[in-house]
C-alpha cells in the first residue's frame, strides 16, 4: 500500500491545488470507507437474521403456529376397488360432437 501512495502523494504535492485535491481525495475514501462498513453491517444483520430463523424452527416442528396444537386424526385406509364382471371397467361416456352442453 506504501508504494501506490507514496508516488501518488508526490504527485498530489507537485499539484498546484494541492488543498483542493486532498479534500477531494479525504471525501472519496471517507464514502468508501462508510459504503464498506453499510455493506458490511448488511450482511452481518442478514446472517443473524437467517440463524435466528433457522433456530426457531426445529426439525419436525411445524412452521405455521396454528398447526402446533392439533393432534393427528385417524389414519385413513382406502378401499380396494370393487371387481367388475367380465374383466372391463365401468363404462364411461363422453359427450358427443353434437352436444348441445357447450
């Protein structure tokens, strides 16, 4: 870092406005300066944000807190479907060219 600013600064000092470009030079690193702590801070507050989100909610526990009290109701087993004599399903018609339906 000493090596980019010592020529530069030389270079600034040679300058007739000298003052001017070093206020000018102070403003652009103090923006810098603060644009890095901003952005810093920003993903600092993301992080907690999203580790806190990620704590709250343990494995197997419902997100939606309306969910939380309910029990589990009966478990619901399907019935086997009925055998159709002949081997064939039922009959299903659909509706023709000339309905009047539509």
């Amino acid at each position: 870092m000493k090596r980019i600013m010592s020529p530069m600064l030389f270079l600034l000092a040679n300058t007739p406005d000298v003052e001017r470009n070093l206020k000018i030079l102070m403003s652009v690193l103090q923006a810098t300066s603060d644009s890095v702590q901003s952005i810093k801070s920003g993903i600092d507050n993301i992080q907690a944000t999203i580790m806190n989100m990620s704590g709250s909610t343990a494995p197997g526990q419902p997100a939606q807190p309306g969910q939380a009290g309910q029990e589990p109701g009966p478990a619901v087993n399907p019935e086997p479907a009925e055998t159709v004599e002949g081997g064939k399903g039922p009959a299903i018609q659909m509706p023709g060219a000339n309905s009047n339906s539509i």
